[in-house]
C-alpha cells in the first residue's frame, strides 16, 4: 500500500460502497454475493438506467441516471462535488472540467452529453450491446485504477 494513499483510500471506499448501494436499490436483481467487487456490467447499467424497457439506453436516459447520480453524490447539496464527494468511478467526472478536485454541477452536465457521443459509437442516439459494454468497461477500469 502506498504510503500517501492511505486517507484516499478509506474515503474511495466510501465511495465505492455508496454505488454498489445505488446499484442495489435501483431494483436490479444483483446478486448479493458480491463482496469485494462492485465491477458493473453492462446489464447493471441497462437495469439502473433503461426506464422505458427498450434494451437501449437513451439520451435522456443517460442524463437523467447521470443526474440523479450526481444529486446522491451532492451530500451537502451545494451544487458541487467536493474532493471527498467526487465518484471516482464516474466516466462522466473523469471527462468534467474539474478545479481543485471539485466537480460543478454545470461542468458535469455540460460532459454528460460528450460521454454519450463518445460511447454512442453507431451514432443512433442510443446505448446499447457492445456501447454499453464498453461503458461498463471504462467503468470498471477507473474502478481498479484507484
Ligand atoms: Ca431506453
Ligand atoms: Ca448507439
């Protein structure tokens, strides 16, 4: 173990297990035996962010999963994620505009519509098959890169 990492580490895990809890509520049928793992699937994204049922994650379907995700990680509700607030797991915080490890609200919102492009590879406006793996798998990554 890194000898500076030790405070990171303690709040990261916080973090990590706030998500598997968002996961969980979510009314995903996640398998409980997850321990040490919060890896998320691509059927996990699907089951958490795919509210008319269509199998494909819609534009406004990202934003507004991306959204709530941010106002539950906003514990102080002041519009901002703080150093200890921040999702580090989040592909849309990796791609914000961030000063001094804060993330706005704005800076966030604005990124959310370059993640979608950026994982929407067919360009049809939805998230679906190998994007959503692909997405779970950057995910996944940032999670193992902490
Ligand atoms: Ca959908
Ligand atoms: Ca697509």
């Amino acid at each position: 173990m890194p000898t500076n990492g030790g405070n990171m580490k303690h709040r990261w895990g916080l973090g990590a297990a706030a998500a598997v809890l968002a996961i969980a509520g979510a009314g995903a049928h996640v398998h409980a035996q997850a321990k040490e793992s919060v890896e998320v699937t691509s059927k996990q994204i699907l089951a958490r962010m795919d509210r008319n049922g269509d199998g494909k994650v819609s534009e406004e379907e990202f934003r507004n999963a991306m959204m709530r995700r941010f106002a539950s990680a906003d514990v102080n509700r002041d519009g901002v994620l703080s150093d200890d607030e921040v999702p580090t797991h989040s592909v849309v915080v990796q791609n914000s505009e961030s000063s001094g490890g804060q993330v706005k609200l704005e800076d966030y919102s604005a990124s959310l519509k370059t993640v979608f492009d950026q994982y929407d590879a067919d360009r049809d406006g939805q998230l679906a098959g190998d994007e959503l793996e692909k997405l779970a798998q950057a995910r996944n990554a940032l999670k193992e890169a902490k």
